[in-house]
C-alpha cells in the first residue's frame, strides 16, 4: 500500500479491511472518530463505536517529518516500526503496564492499539492536582525490567547485538543530540526563552565551561554507551494512569543508551512539576501535597528501580547469560555490582540536568511550568529549575542517595 496520511473521515475505512478490526467493532458505519495528537511527532486518533463505547482502538500514524515544525523538518516513517517493535518488546516483559497493540502497518507508518478509556495522562492529571499511590511502584517496577532484560546483563552478546542492530534509531536520535544536549547550550534559533527570565539565568548555564563540559560527557555517553533498550522519552507525558494502573506509552525514541538517560528523564519531570507547582500556588495546600507527592514518588521510582534491578541481577547471574556471576566471586561480584549501580545513579542525576535545561530553555516545553498564567512567577520556578539543574550537572558524583537530592531540590 502507498502511504498517505490517513484523515478522520478515512480512518473507518481503512480498519474495515483490518482482519484484527472485524473482531473488535460490530461495523464501520457507525464510528466516531477525533484526532488528539498533541506531541510533537505524530498523528493519533481516538476511535469508539457511537453505540457501544467499548468498541474502541487508538490509531497512531507517523508522516515523514516532524509534526511540530512542519515539513521543513523531514523525518524517516520507520519510526513507528521501531515504536511498534519496542510496545511489544516492553508489553511482553510488562504485559500490566503497556497497551496492546492490535495491528501495525509498516507501509502506511501506524499502529492500531488497545485505547486506555479510564485513564488520564500524569502530566494533566497532576496538574489539576491529583496523585496516585501506585504510580512509583509501577513505573519503578517497569524501568527494572526493561532496562535489566535489554541488557548484558540478562541477552546473550549474540541477542544483544541483534538487538542493537534492530533498534537504531538515527534521526530520533539526532533530535534528542540536538535539542537535549546541544542546542540549549549555544542560544540556538530553536530555544525560547520566557521575556521575564533574567539573562543572567540563562548565561550562568550557557556560558559556564565546567558545566558545558558536563554536558559534553553525557551526551558521549548517550551516544556511545549502547547498555540496553531504552524507551528514550520516558516523561510524565509518557505515562496513564487511573487510581490502580499505570501504562508507559509513545516509545517512538526507543534505542540503545544507557540505562540512566530513562531513569534522568522522569526524575527531571518530577523536578519540574515540583517548581511548577510551587510557581502557581505557593504555600497552597493543594499545591504543597503536590509538592510532597512529587518528591516522594521520584525517589521512590530510583530506590525501587534500584532494588528490583539488583534482584534480577542475582537471579540471573548464575546460568544465564549474564556474566558477572561466572567471573567473579561473591565478595567481587558485590563490589562490582554496587559501583555498577553507582554509576547508574550519577548518570541518571547528569541526565536529569540536562532535560530541566532542555525544556527551560530549549524547544518543547512542559505545561508544568510554561502554562504559569504570571511570566516572573513562572521565571522564578525556571530559574529554580536551572539551578538544580547545575547542581545535578557539576555535583552528581557527590550526592550517595535520593534523600541528598531531594535536600537539593528543596533548597
């Protein structure tokens, strides 16, 4: 089939000659269907039966450029090829937290997968002043088994290779280069700075050799350091929930990196949302509990990951594929395993940085902080941002727990 991206008025047509859509909607001329992309890379439709709302799918379809920008920003369709492969390599080691999906089209660049029909996406949700106790344990949980069993650690160096081969993703990753570790950092033409934040602000990121040389070291270790599959956009915005579930979904930027990028990239969320919501209600009850949660969920998410990963290890170093257990005695393989998890936690805090700087700074915002209705309340929470983000940056390798950074964060 030739691609073209489909339309509202097209989508009922195409799933009629699906043989996975006949056993799913009772007919095709009754559906209801809106388009809700709101990212900055692909189309996504809602579609339900008008009749019985439990007849209902999610299509996502890529085009060849990046939706945000336009067409003068073209992009590869195999994306969603490596989206789709990565949803049910991820669904199929966490089957509790990732949608089904129902039927991929390579030609035309889409899937069709499970709709979460009581579930809101957590950057919205807590925005409007929700929690959910589940969420760090879930997440937590998920960010164990992904980043373990993509890993060394668990494939065979065969596997691992394969996989690695598999899951390239060039241009995807080129953008993450760019507007994480590039762009915010030399005042690019993509960045887009808030008019009340002072220039100092920016300047003490920009222009602060040590920390551009921090940056510099993470982004060659994003590049170089192919440690295991990563979902490689794992933000708040990449996550619903209800009260007692949690999916991770839109994997587009899946690749190989290393394990601390996915594990930075939703402590940093929380972060933001922390200083966002102090910037909207400050010393507000709604707003503090928020405040708590945020906190307390991050460092939840890093010490659960980090004993549930650590529990996979030792049970599958001894006749698996994992090495360690073959080479080294106890007292070694311990050793080795506790520098191993210290540098997994330095490199998340450094990446962590990075993306506070990214979305102060650079292209793609978050509504945590950029929908702050007043521009100096909203500069105040930027520059609280920025300056965990330095801390996070420069002084990674001295903070020995979550509990450190936490104090950061509160300072």
């Amino acid at each position: 089939m030739e691609f073209r991206r489909l339309t509202e008025a097209e989508i009922p047509g195409y799933l009629q000659d699906v043989p996975a859509m006949q056993a799913r909607f009772s007919d095709f001329d009754d559906l209801d269907v809106s388009e809700v992309g709101d990212g900055n890379l692909n189309f996504v439709f809602l579609v339900s039966h008008r009749r019985d709302p439990q007849q209902t799918v999610v299509v996502k379809q890529a085009v060849p450029y990046l939706r945000v920008v336009g067409q003068s920003w073209p992009l590869t369709r195999h994306r969603m090829d490596i989206e789709t492969a990565a949803l049910r390599h991820f669904r199929a080691l966490c089957p509790q937290h990732l949608p089904e999906v129902f039927h991929a089209d390579s030609d035309m660049s889409l899937v069709v997968m499970e709709r979460l029909r009581d579930h809101r996406i957590l950057r919205g949700a807590l925005l409007d002043g929700h929690t959910f106790d589940s969420v760090a344990a879930h997440l937590s949980t998920f960010m164990a088994h992904s980043l373990f069993h993509g890993s060394d650690l668990y494939l065979t160096p065969a596997a691992k290779r394969d996989a690695v081969k598999r899951f390239t993703n060039v241009e995807l990753c080129k953008i993450t280069e760019d507007l994480i570790f590039t762009h915010p950092y030399d005042d690019s033409p993509t960045n887009s700075y808030n008019p009340a934040l002072p220039r100092d602000a920016i300047d003490r990121i920009q222009r602060n050799p040590l920390l551009r040389a921090a940056v510099g070291e993470l982004k060659y270790a994003f590049m170089t350091r192919a440690e295991t599959l990563l979902h490689g956009d794992l933000h708040v915005g990449s996550v619903m929930v209800s009260e007692k579930e949690t999916y991770v979904i839109d994997p587009e930027f899946a690749f190989y990196g290393p394990m601390g990028f996915d594990i930075g990239i939703l402590l940093a969320n929380f972060f933001l949302a922390w200083y966002g919501q102090g910037a909207r209600a400050p010393g507000g009850a709604d707003a503090t509990h928020t405040q708590d949660w945020l906190l307390r969920t991050a460092a939840q998410c890093w010490d659960g990951f980090a004993q549930q990963f650590m529990q996979l290890w030792q049970a599958h170093e001894h006749g698996g594929a994992g090495f360690i257990g073959r080479d080294l005695d106890g007292a070694s393989a311990q050793a080795y395993r506790d520098a191993f998890m210290r540098q997994v936690f330095q490199d998340s805090l450094g990446f962590a940085g990075c993306e506070m700087v990214r979305r102060v700074l650079g292209l793609a915002k978050v509504a945590d902080i950029a929908d702050v209705a007043d521009p100096v309340a909203r500069a105040s929470a930027e520059t609280g941002a920025l300056r965990l983000a330095e801390r996070l940056l420069l002084q990674r390798h001295q903070a020995g727990s979550m509990q450190d950074v936490l104090t950061w964060v509160r300072a």
